[in-house]
C-alpha cells in the first residue's frame, strides 16, 4: 500500500475507533504527524492499536512492545505493524475489509 492508501486506512481506523462520530473531528492528510498532535488521546491510542493488530495480525503482547515516545508519529505506528504482521494485507480494500 502507499501513502494515501494508507493515510485512508488510518482515518478509517480512526473513525472505528472514536465513539460517537468523534472521529469525524479528526482526519490524517499525512502519516508523518507526530500521534501527539493529531487529537487522538491515549485511549484512543489503545483502540486504534487494537484495530490495528486485528488487521494486520499483530498480538497484544507484541503491540505491548511498541514503546512509542513522545516525538512519534503515525507512520512509526504503522510501521510497527507492518514490520510485526502476521496476515499478508495487500490492498487498501483487504485491509478495509479486515477492519469490519
């Protein structure tokens, strides 16, 4: 996938992962902003990491291995679980599809 496939990916994860439309409020035009400054709070940090290892395969305790810091950003998230899968995701579609 490229980058603005997975710019869509991650808005759509976002959007999944916000309760009560919130996630409406918060949209991705680049995958290299600090997690920090997007608005999405630890929780939803949490959830959206969830969604993530579903998608991609990743185990909580691996996700749990994560250690993102303070200057991280989406894109390091994301590499993580690519680096970390265990499910080949090779369209935007596919991993669309697993995010029901």
């Amino acid at each position: 996938m490229n980058d603005q496939e997975l710019i869509t990916f991650m808005n759509a994860v976002i959007k999944a992962s916000k309760p009560l439309n919130e996630g409406d409020e918060i949209t991705l035009t680049t995958l290299d902003v600090p997690i920090k400054d997007t608005g999405l709070d630890s929780l939803d940090c949490i959830m959206i990491n969830i969604y993530l290892g579903e998608v991609f395969g990743v185990s909580s305790e691996t996700i749990g291995e994560m250690g993102l810091g303070p200057k991280s950003k989406v894109r390091d998230m994301l590499e993580f679980m690519i680096a970390h899968k265990t499910k080949n995701i090779s369209s935007i579609d596919e991993a669309m599809e697993n995010l029901k």
